[in-house]
C-alpha cells in the first residue's frame, strides 16, 4: 500500500480529481475524516506546510506540495513531478505610490517565506532586512513596517485591494508530486507505476 499525503485545500481537489480520471473510481473523503482508503492508496490530508514532514520521516511515501513550500523548507524529498495544478507565483509586492528602491543600504521586506527572500536577495548582492509574518503580510509596507513584502500570488486582487502592486515574480509556483528517498528504494515499482500514470494523464489532459 502506498500512502499520499496531500494538501488540505483546493490542491488536495485538484489532486484526487486526476486519481479519480486514472483509476476511474470516486476519492472523497468524508466529512471531518484525515484519512481516506481507495485500493491500494492510503491518503493523509494534512496542512500544506506539513506535507514535507509526513513525507521526510517516511509516515508517507508520497506527498503532493507546492513548489514554493518545498524551495522555503529545502527538504531532502526526490521530485518526481510537476503536477501542473496548484498554480500560483512567488512575488514581491511593493505600494503603488512607492517604487522599490533597490539601492538601498538596505531592504525590508516582509514575509513567512525567509529562505526563499533571502536567497533571491543574496542571488542579487542586494542586503536585505527580513521581518517574519504570519499573515495579513500585505499590512506591512502600508504601515512602515516594511518596504516591500513577499508572498505567494494566484490572481493579484489581494495586493490590488489593498493598494499594492507586483514589482517582480521570484518564480512560479504548483503542485509538485515527491516521495521519501527510502520509499522509493522499497516501493520503486508502486511509485513509478503511480508516476507513469500521472505523467501519462498530464500529458494527454
């Protein structure tokens, strides 16, 4: 039996919709249950950030995760797949009425997203300040409490209401499907099966 952690949220539907089209069958998970059993399939839905961990320590073989978590966390996962769903992008976000400055001695930006802010920062020799929020991060700039932020972006209408604009995309973003190192040495033929019928389905949807 394998067992999936996915994402709870629209990428853990948009996922088991693509099982549903390859095995023909009806994955859903009752109300209020984390787990759910189809066949051979065990999956887990757990929160996005999660996901990594159920997948490193092995309580899972297989994870479905966004790329933005999974370049934030740097986790030692094989990366098997871009699933294709999920789709957003990692952005800096900046006030309409104030252009970044990207010479200053140095940058605030506000993020949950260090690494990934500190790595495209570094990658430009530019010096940044990193001020860690855990929501509501389109406040910051508005406040003085930061130049600038980075966040993940799906339409814009966020920033766009709340007078902010996107000054430059880090990279873009989806669902990614990984699986733990050992798994995949223990389970190769289950998990490259599961992989050939994904990447068989993307590539013919």
């Amino acid at each position: 039996m394998l067992t999936i952690a996915l994402p709870k949220g629209r990428i853990a539907k948009d996922t088991l919709e693509i099982f549903e089209k390859i095995f023909q069958k009806s994955f859903v998970f009752d109300d209020r249950k984390l787990i759910l059993h189809v066949g051979d399939f065990r999956f887990l839905l757990v929160r996005n950030q999660d996901v990594p961990a159920y997948v490193l320590h092995q309580s899972a073989d297989v994870g479905v995760v966004g790329l933005d978590v999974l370049e934030e966390q740097e986790s030692n996962l094989t990366r098997l797949l871009d699933l294709g769903v999920g789709k957003c992008r990692v952005c800096i976000g900046v006030p309409k009425i104030r252009k970044l400055d990207f010479s200053l001695p140095e940058i605030k930006i506000a993020t949950k997203m260090e690494n990934i802010t500190r790595k495209y920062f570094s990658s430009r020799a530019i010096p940044v300040n990193i001020i860690k929020l855990y929501g509501s991060i389109e406040l910051a700039p508005l406040v003085g409490l930061a130049d600038a932020i980075v966040d993940l972006v799906e339409t814009g209408s966020t920033m766009e209401q709340n007078g902010l604009e996107i000054a430059e995309t880090i990279f873009c973003s989806s669902a990614h499907l990984v699986c733990n190192k050992n798994s995949f040495i223990s389970k190769k033929e289950e998990i490259l099966a599961l992989y050939t019928h994904i990447k068989n389905y993307i590539l013919t949807k």
